[in-house]
C-alpha cells in the first residue's frame, strides 16, 4: 500500500523520451516512504483506488512537474550594491567597479562583518522566495568570504538552511571568487587555497563541489587548474563559471576535469562545446546576469544543442550580477533572450539542474526517485514559462511530504 497517491494531474515527468515533458495525461503518482512508486495513467491503476493508497488527493486536472532545482545560487550574503547597479546605468562597467574596489569585493567586507545570524536571517528571507516557487533543491556557494573563517561560517549557514527547512541544500566551495585584500598575488592566494583553505573546508564535511571564477577579474585557466587537482585529490567534483565576460578557455578546462557543469558560458567557442558533452558537463545558463549588466553576446545555444550538451536553467542570485530569487523567471528569461524552448528552459531546473549538481534521485518523476514535486494552478507545462512575474504554485511535496 503506498503512503499518498495524485490523481487526475497532468503529470510533466521531464525524463527523457519522445513525449515533450515527459507528459503523462490524466495521470497518476503514487508515493511510497518518500519515493515514486508509481508514475502513469490513472486508468491504469485498476480496481479501487482507495485499496492502492492510505491518502488520495485528486487533483482535479492541475499539472504536477519535478520540484524545481535551482543549482547555482550565491544565497549567502550580507549588505546590497544598488549603489553600483545606479553607476552601471551611467556608464561604468562591471570591471570598472570591480577594479575600484568594488563588486564581490564589497560583498566579501560586509559578509566578512556579519555574524551568522544575521547571514542566516537574511538568507532564509531570500529562500522562502525559491520555496514559494517550488523548489525542493537548491545548490549554494561560498565565495563572499576568502578566509577560512568566513567561508566556513556561509557554508555552515548553507547547511544549517537545509536542516530549517523542507529543502534540500546542496554546498559549493567558490574560494577562487576574487582576490581577498590580505594577498597581493593571485598565485599566493590560489596556494592558500589548496594546502590551506580548501583542505580545512574539506575536513569539516562543508563542500559538495569546487567551483571558481575563471576571468581576467578572476583567476586563469592555471590556477583555476591547480584549484581543480587539490579538489581531485579531496574527491570532491569541480564545476565553473567559465567564459562569462570573456573566453579564457575555462569550459575547456572543466571538460578537461569532468566538471559536472560549466556556467554562464556566454563568450564559449562554439566548438568547446563538443568538449563539454564528451565529458557529459553540464551548461548552466544564467540569463539574469546577462540581463542584469546588459550584455549582448548570448551563449551559443545553438552549438550546445547541437553536440547534445545538457543545457540547466539557474538564477545565479547573487547582490552584484543577478539579484533574483525567482527560477520561474529565469527560465521565462532563458527562452527570451537565449532562445530555449520552453522544454528546454523546463528540464534545466528539472532533469538537467540535478544533472549539474551530479544528482540522480531528483530531477524527474520516475519510479525509485525522489518523491520531490510541485503542483500547479496549471494545465499546461509552457505556463509555468510563459509568463512574468506570476507565481502558479499550489503545492509542494519534498520527500513524499506536503508542505504547507
Ligand atoms: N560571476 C557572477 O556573475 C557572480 N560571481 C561570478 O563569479 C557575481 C558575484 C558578484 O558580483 O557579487
Ligand atoms: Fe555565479
């Protein structure tokens, strides 16, 4: 006897096949100790549905999909930069402001000064946002620290946001971000890193993943590398924000290392893309950062469909570059401006996010998997991703669980 039962949803699984969505029409989910036991027609249940299931929900036609997975977010942050969002519009550049002082450079001086409360407060505030809208895992990084105090204490408030709250948390380490004000040398600082910082990070359990910022405001491709060996020999999967403002040959790189993804991506040489799905990284794009400093080159889009790279949706929320906390949006703007199909812009905060956060329990709705969902004032999947700034959400269930 299964736990809960859906019926008569219009059911979005996203696994791959030739249905678009995955759909299943008047159909079924059946859960069982927190996982799908059950995905299909209704009519295909037989007999008394009361027999299959303790709690039946009927859901009268809506549409149930995934949870959503948001899974590249900078959640962790104290302090807000209007004030250079208001210099952008007249006429300085991300670069400029970075070079002066500013941009994660600010961030990391008020992160550095708030206690972990208040960047616990403040985060949370911006979770509930992602939870209204269905997600059910949420991948966040650190990186507005740059010492080991720091870092820990975001990271430490990432995990401690999973144990609040009916979501899952998956943590990133991003100590390559920027250059903190106690090193003068970026090398210096990248040898911090891997005798130093990362291994501590490591010892106390806080990292899943590796990430850095592969730029000329960030760090090169070699020293992105040697941050990438010491993660290797730590277990740890890398991933990167590769080719956002320029191409440095980072997506490479990440290929080279099996990254699970490579991010924002919108200088990538169209022919790195093979690389990429060899390698089975992930592309995570982040059109509100593109739309947030005015860029105008989109990822090529077309080259990664192309070459079969599995293309995820993510909002990057962070103060300086993409102060959003909706993936609804994201994907709306992910079809706008770089041209997804709304399928597309669908699995990539479904089937395809897990994919970039190495998950498989997760993603889709697929017997044995994860009993993560959303339900929706919805009949159709492209309502989720047609409209702006509309939130259809009913419902949402993490590990077979309704929440409020
Ligand atoms: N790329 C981004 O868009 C964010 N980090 C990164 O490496 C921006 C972070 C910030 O400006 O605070
Ligand atoms: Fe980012």
């Amino acid at each position: 006897m299964w736990d809960t039962l859906f019926i008569n949803a219009e059911i979005a699984t996203m696994r791959l096949g030739d249905v678009p969505y995955g759909l299943v029409p008047d159909g079924a989910v059946g859960i069982k100790d927190g996982e799908i036991a059950y995905v299909g027609p209704v009519r295909e249940l037989g007999g008394d549905i009361g027999d299959v299931a303790r709690e039946v929900h009927d859901v009268g036609g809506d549409l149930i999909t995934p949870g959503l997975i948001d899974c590249h977010t900078h959640l962790v942050w104290a302090g807000e930069r209007s004030g250079e969002f208001e210099a952008r519009l007249l006429g300085k550049s991300y670069e400029e402001i970075s070079a002066a002082g500013g941009g994660i450079k600010a961030t990391v001086a008020a992160t550095r000064g708030a206690s972990e409360e208040e960047l616990f407060d403040a985060a949370m505030t911006r979770l509930q946002d992602f939870i209204a809208e269905g997600v059910t895992t949420i991948e966040i990084k650190s990186g507005y620290g740059l010492d080991i105090a720091t870092e820990m204490k975001i990271l430490r408030v990432a995990r401690a946001l999973e144990d609040e709250d009916n979501i899952r948390v998956r943590t990133t380490f991003l100590g390559a971000h920027a250059l903190p004000p106690e090193f003068d040398s970026t090398d210096a600082y990248i040898d911090f890193i891997c005798n130093e910082m990362l291994p501590a990070i490591h010892t106390e359990g806080l990292a899943d993943a590796v990430d850095g910022f592969c730029e000329t405001i960030g760090f090169s491709t070699e020293q992105i590398e040697r941050v990438f060996k010491t993660a290797v020999s730590l277990g740890l999967p890398v991933k990167l924000h590769a080719e956002q403002l320029s191409n440095q040959g980072g997506a490479r790189l990440a290929a080279k290392y099996g990254a699970l993804s490579a991010d924002h991506l919108e200088y990538l040489a169209p022919e790195d893309a093979a690389a990429m799905a060899k390698a089975g990284t992930v592309a995570v794009l982040l059109p509100g950062a593109y739309y947030y400093l005015r860029e105008d080159q989109p990822p090529p889009v077309a080259a990664l469909r192309s070459t079969g790279v599995n293309m995820a949706v993510a909002t990057d929320c962070n103060p300086g570059t993409s102060p959003m906390t909706s993936p609804l949006l994201a994907t709306n703007m992910a079809c706008t401006l770089f041209g997804l199909t709304a399928e597309e812009a669908l699995a990539g905060v479904t089937r395809n996010a897990a994919a970039a956060l190495g998950l498989d329990d997760c993603g889709t709705i697929e017997p044995g998997k994860r009993a993560d969902l959303a339900i929706w004032d919805a009949r159709r999947p492209a309502e989720l991703v047609a409209p702006i700034g509309q939130n259809p959400l009913l419902a949402r269930v993490f590990g077979g669980v309704i929440c409020p």
